[in-house]
C-alpha cells in the first residue's frame, strides 16, 4: 500500500465521525494530541500531506523534548528519491538505550501487519476498544487495524474503565478486540464487573511487558479469551502471537509467528526478526533491508512456539515503558541532592518492574524539591516510585559502584520498608 491509499482509507474512516480533513501543510508535522479524536484527524491530515510525520508523547518532559529537538536539528535526512514514499512515519521508542528514538515507519510496513494480524486471527474485519495512547505503536495499531479492514474503532477514557464505569459494546459479527498491558489487566480483575466485561470480547491483547504466572492464572481461571503476544515498534507491534484457544487450554508462550513476519533465534539465544512490517531505521538514519538482530533472548519449542526469556540490557520495563537508567540518574543528579545514586529495575507485582533509586545513606536530599523538579525533567514513567537509602555503598578503589551488590541491598530494603516512597 502506498501513502495515498492510507490517506484514502483515513479520509473514510475519518468522514464518518465528522472530522473533514484540511489542507496539507508541509513538514515536518509534530503530532501531540492525548485526545484520541484530535490525534486520529491531525494523523489523517498529515498523511494526506507529503511531510514526515512524528509522533509524540504529550507528557514527554524537557529531557525528552530536549532530544527531539536535538534530532530534528541534526537530521541527516536526504532522502533517496528510492525511497520517497518510504520511512516517513516516526513512531516513538526506547529501542534497546531506553533513550527517545523514532521508528520509521509507512504505509507499506502498517498495512503489512494488518494482513498479516488478520490472518493470523481470521479477522477479516477487526473492531477494537482502544485504551492505550494512540502515539504508542499498540495503540496506534490497534486503531488502524480497523482503519485498513473497514471496522469500528472505539476510543475509551481508560480511568473510567478503570472506575468501573463500562460502555456496552455494540453488536458487531466479528466481535471486539482490546489490547492491555499487564499493568492494566491486573487492575481490571480487582472489581467482578470489570472482569466479567472483559469476558464479552473476542480477544483481549495482552503485551508491553512480562505478565507474572498469577496474573495470567486469574484470567484463565476466569476464562478470559488472552492472546500473549511479542512485538515492538520495529515490527510494527505484534509479530508473534498466541490464540486465545492455546492460551484456555494451558499454553503460556508467546504464540507462533504470524503470516507477515519472520524469526529465528541465533547460537546465542537472541532473537532475530525480519518480514515486511520491519521498519526502515532509527531517524534519521536508515537501515539496510534484511534481518533485526533484537535484544531479546528466548527459544523456540518443538511446536513452533516462541518462549521469551528476557532482555539482554539493562532497560527497565515498567508498565510496558522502556527507561533508561542512566538518564533517570542523570537527571537525579542534577538535583534536589543526589551526588550519588544508582537506579534499577526491581521485580514488582503490578507494574513488573518499578523503577528504584538507591544512594548513600550519608546524603540529605530535599525532597520538597525532588517532586516539581521530577516533573519537569521526566515523564512519569521514568520517575522513580522508591529512593533507598543505603548505609553501605559498595565502590572499588577507583571509586566505581558495584551495582549487582547495590541492586542486591536495595531488594533487601525494599523488602524491609526501608525506604523513601516518591511523593
């Protein structure tokens, strides 16, 4: 598919709910809207036009704007005429650093994913509930998947879903999808009427992030129709996925691949990807076309199955976001007090990881500093939920931490209650 006809599938869904599109300005067109109807015209409108389009967090704070800015000033971007109508969707993402980077996407490499998620789950029409940001590929696809296959597409407020306070779903032939973080499933199963709406989908999409056993043992228990899967903005969100069916009948892999994609997992365990919704590079830079070696490692079982193990860096995933440490460190350390400090990851039942600082017990920071100063430099995911202070804190004797070690004391104080909650 070409841009224009992902403009001319936008133009009809778009005129359906009253939103005319305008005339196309040119680029590079900046997109940050939280307002899903705002986001989806301002998104038709820029695809109509011929500009790059980008799409942003609207909570990102000065750190992140600060690297975008820094991107677009030191584009690179001469565009081969080969690739005119290619790479000019740049869709957000921590990529192995946790730092903000962009990939490129288009027209070509979404529809992909579409035929192939289509496929995959014998949905020749897909209607979705949309909870999660449309600047986010699991959003974004979630919606567009409707957009290319003439569905319904429902935005919703997911703190009202959260409160209970739950739409019915209009009678549609080929049922209702939705997708969730495990973060935000395992808070719709504290309430009955909240899991006993999720019953009434087709699909529920669960993926951003690790699910812990007893989560989904609930949801089985419930028998709520799951589908784990493994994707990332690279691929243009799932690539691989289960059928609820596997998952009711015990499995608990990620699935097998789908039609439009391809993986294999190397001598080492790592996972390697390719197909036609990869994308095209990290803007401004382009990428050869072949396979993305990830920074994944799993296995493949006899039956075809993917088993994810984990990450080979150190990005924290908490609640399905990618941070990067050493920026959450560097921002601690400009203020607030914090000459010394260490941030992790550490196991956390609701968000899977959640995001720790530790420091020297010796230091004083001021805290009614720390939450304004928080907010300006960091989106909220990135800012730490607990500061630990440590009496021991172990360095060699050219003064660098040991960071297993402090990982390791900081569990244990975590565990203890001995710590600082962020306010």
């Amino acid at each position: 598919m070409e841009r224009a006809g992902l403009s001319e599938a936008l133009r009809a869904f778009r005129s359906r709910d009253g939103f005319p599109l305008q005339p196309a300005h040119a680029g590079p067109v900046l997109i940050k809207e939280a307002d899903p109807g705002r986001f989806m015209a301002a998104f038709a409108q820029a695809v109509a036009g011929e500009a790059d389009v980008f799409l942003c967090d609207p909570k990102w704070g000065d750190s992140e704007s600060a690297q975008l800015v820094a991107l677009l000033q030191n584009s690179r971007d001469a565009r081969p005429a080969s690739r005119t109508s290619r790479g000019w969707l740049m869709i957000p993402t921590g990529g192995t650093s946790g730092r903000l980077r962009f990939a490129r996407h288009d027209s070509a490499t979404i529809a992909a994913a579409v035929r192939g998620f289509s496929r995959h789950f014998d949905l020749p029409q897909v209607n979705a509930a949309g909870v999660l940001p449309l600047h986010h590929v699991s959003g974004l696809m979630a919606w567009l998947r409707t957009v290319l296959t003439d569905g319904v597409y429902l935005p919703l407020d997911w703190k009202e879903i959260e409160g209970g306070n739950l739409p019915d779903l209009p009678m549609r032939p080929a049922g209702w999808t939705i997708s969730l973080v495990p973060t935000q499933l395992e808070r719709l199963l504290r309430l009955p009427a909240t899991a006993t709406w999720l019953t009434k989908f087709r699909i529920l999409f669960l993926g951003g992030g690790p699910a812990w056993p007893e989560l989904l043992d609930q949801a089985a228990a419930l028998k709520l129709p799951l589908s784990l899967g493994y994707g990332m903005t690279e691929t243009a969100a799932m690539a691989v996925a289960l059928q609820p069916a596997e998952f009711l009948a015990g499995l608990r892999s990620s699935g097998t691949v789908l039609p439009h994609a391809q993986l294999s997992v190397d001598t080492d365990g790592v996972i390697v990807l390719g197909g036609e919704s990869l994308f095209r590079g990290y803007y401004p830079d382009w990428r050869e076309a072949g396979a993305f070696v990830t920074s994944d490692v799993g296995r493949l079982d006899n039956a075809g199955h993917l088993v994810v193990r984990g990450r080979s860096d150190a990005v924290i995933i908490s609640g399905g976001e990618k941070i990067n440490p050493a920026e959450v460190e560097a921002g601690l350390r400009g203020t607030a007090g914090f000459s010394e400090v260490v941030v992790m990851g550490l196991p956390d039942a609701e968000w899977g990881q959640v995001v720790v600082a530790a420091y020297p017990a010796t230091l004083a920071p001021d805290w009614p500093a720390l939450g304004p100063a928080l907010e300006r430099l960091l989106a909220p995911a990135k800012r730490p939920k607990y500061f630990i202070p440590l009496a021991q804190w172990p360095v060699n004797s050219q003064g660098k931490v040991n960071r297993a070690e402090i990982a390791r004391l900081a569990a244990a104080g975590l565990k203890a209650g001995t710590f600082h909650p962020k306010k």
